[in-house]
C-alpha cells in the first residue's frame, strides 16, 4: 500500500474523559473491499464481547455482520408479507 494512509487515530481531551480517541480514515474501503463503519460501545462491554466471541471461534466483526444479516434477512421476509397484494 504505497503512499496510503489507513488511519490516523490521535487522543482527545474531552471534560473529564481523557480515553477517547479519533479516528481519521483517507480511505473508504476497508481491506475486504467493504465500506468501515463506526460503533459506539463502552470499553468494557467491547473487551466482553470479544471474549464471548472468541468462546465462539468468530471475530467481533464477523459476528456483527452476521448479526445484521439475520436481521435484515427477518426484515425482508417480513416485508414480503406484509406488502399489500395487487
């Protein structure tokens, strides 16, 4: 990857909350060819779900995509039918 940056992360100082951090991406895709998306979870909950995911034999981000496969899968079935007939 010549001459490309992937992230640029730097701490932030906010009232009191001296962990957060800041992430600057100058690409779009992420190295699988999908678009990076960006969560919001505590540290804890985040280092808990990593070990209940690694008792699974997947990582985190598998598992969320899967997650969010199966519910935009119920979704679609359920939108089939529920549509109105013509």
């Amino acid at each position: 990857m010549t001459g490309h940056r992937i992230a640029n992360c730097y701490p932030i100082t906010l009232a009191g909350v001296p962990s957060h951090w800041t992430v600057s991406y100058s690409v779009h895709m992420t190295t699988k060819g999908q678009p990076g998306r960006v969560i919001r979870i505590d540290d804890e909950t985040w280092a808990d779900y990593e070990k209940a995911c690694k008792e699974k034999g997947v990582a985190r981000a598998t598992d969320i995509r899967m997650y969010v496969l199966r519910e935009v899968s119920a979704w679609r079935r359920w939108q089939k039918t529920e549509a109105p007939k013509s």
